[in-house]
C-alpha cells in the first residue's frame, strides 16, 4: 500500500495506462482487459489489473492536473515498480492543422507549471517522451493506417485562463494541444528512469472552437487504446 493508492505488493503490473478520469479507467478495464481485478478505490480514483491479449495490463485514474497525476505517478514508480507508463488523455488543439478526434503523440512537453521550477530551482528541464514508447506506438498506429501526429504539447495549470488567448504563444513556439498532465509524466519517468508516453485525442479546438460529439469521441478513443495497449504489451 502506498498513501493513496491501495494495491498490494505486486498488485500493479509494469506496464499501465494513465487515464485522468477514473470512470474512464473502469471503462478500460470492462472494456479493454480480460479479468481486471480493482486495486484501488481511495478518492475513488479507480485503479484495475488485468491482461490485454494474455500479458499483464494496468489501468489507473490520475486526476486532472500536475499535482494530482504526480502523486499517483510517483506512488507507481517508487512503490510499485511501474516501468511503463502510457497515459490516455483528452487534448485541445492549438495548431491549425491538429483537427477534431486527430491522435497525437507527445514528443516532449512545455508547461506553465510550477512544478518543475519548484523542483529545479529555477532551472528549465526538458521533459520528453520514451523514445521506444513512442517509436512503437507510432509504428503500430501507422501500421493500422491511422496518421498520428507527432510534435510537442503544452501541459498547462490552468484550463481557465485569465487570457483566453494565452495558447498563442505556444502555438507561435509550433505546440500541437494543450493539456494538463505530460510535462509531470516525462519529468518523473526521467527521474526514477521508467519509460513515459503520452496518447492523445483531440476533444476541442481553441481555434475553431469546435469540439466532438460523445460518439466521435468513443471512435477515436477506441483507436488511441489500442495504439495505447499494443504499445504497453510491447516490451
Ligand atoms: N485545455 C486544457 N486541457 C485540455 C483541454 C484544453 O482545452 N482539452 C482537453 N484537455
């Protein structure tokens, strides 16, 4: 047991897909593993192991934001023995050509956070993604003839700015989406030197404006699980 996640020793398997929204990773489970037994249900953040085509597969809720996904990450790197975290999430679009349901995969992550300032004094550190994570995940989407959309993301503190123009300036610096998480995920695989992927889908545009329907959502989450558990069986 670590504070807040309440598996036994052994109880989550190496490799593990990072959802943020807990429903979401009991929907995985149901959906995607066979045999998932539920580890955890502290703040209902729900967390489940199973297998996917015969090997070991976990799936567990982060929460939205750094704060939240850096406890969980932490407690499944440094009591768990994780040693591949893919995380699952939603993005907004902030390049023209990154479109509505578009799954991109996270090179390296820019944030506004304070996190990493916090922890390297100052210092700017370059979170990136596993080089194999995302060179498998790539392979296999392109081999299902998706089209990923490689590039860097921005993983923000704050879903509502005080300027709601405030992406400008990442999309100027050619940043595919922003989301709230990855930035935390890449810096913490480096530093217990696990591997870290993020998967994306694009759920909304700050551009357009636009955002998806729930059933174009379901389609294009489905491709990005089976990217994501092809990639996590991989090793
Ligand atoms: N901003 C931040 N995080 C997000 C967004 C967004 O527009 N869409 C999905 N996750």
């Amino acid at each position: 047991m670590s504070i807040h996640i309440a598996a036994p020793a052994g109880g989550v398997a190496e490799s593990i897909l990072l959802p943020g929204d807990p429903l979401r990773a009991k929907f995985i489970a149901e959906t995607f593993l066979e045999k998932p037994v539920q580890y955890n249900t502290v703040r209902n953040m729900f967390g489940y192991t199973g297998t996917y085509k015969g090997k070991p597969v976990s799936v567990q809720g982060t929460g939205m934001g750094i704060p939240s996904i850096s406890i969980y990450v932490n407690e499944l790197f440094r009591d768990y023995g994780v040693k591949r975290a893919i995380r699952v999430g939603t993005a907004g679009s902030i390049l023209a050509d990154i479109h509505l349901r578009d799954l991109v995969i996270a090179m390296a992550a820019s944030t506004d956070s304070g996190a990493n300032p916090i922890r390297f004094g100052g210092r700017s550190f370059a979170p990136a993604a596993s080089f194999t994570l995302l060179k498998t995940a790539f392979d296999i989407a392109v081999a299902k003839g998706w089209t990923p959309k490689v590039g860097t993301v921005v993983s923000s503190d704050m879903f509502y700015t005080e300027d709601p123009e405030e992406w400008r300036l990442w999309s100027k610096f050619g940043c595919l989406a922003v989301e709230m998480e990855t930035a935390e995920l890449y810096t913490l695989a480096a530093k217990y030197r696990r591997e870290a992927l993020a998967l994306l889908t694009i759920s909304d545009s700050l551009i357009s404006h636009g955002s998806t329907s729930a059933e174009e959502r379901q389609t294009a989450f489905t491709q990005m699980m089976e990217v994501a558990l092809e990639t996590a069986i991989s090793a």
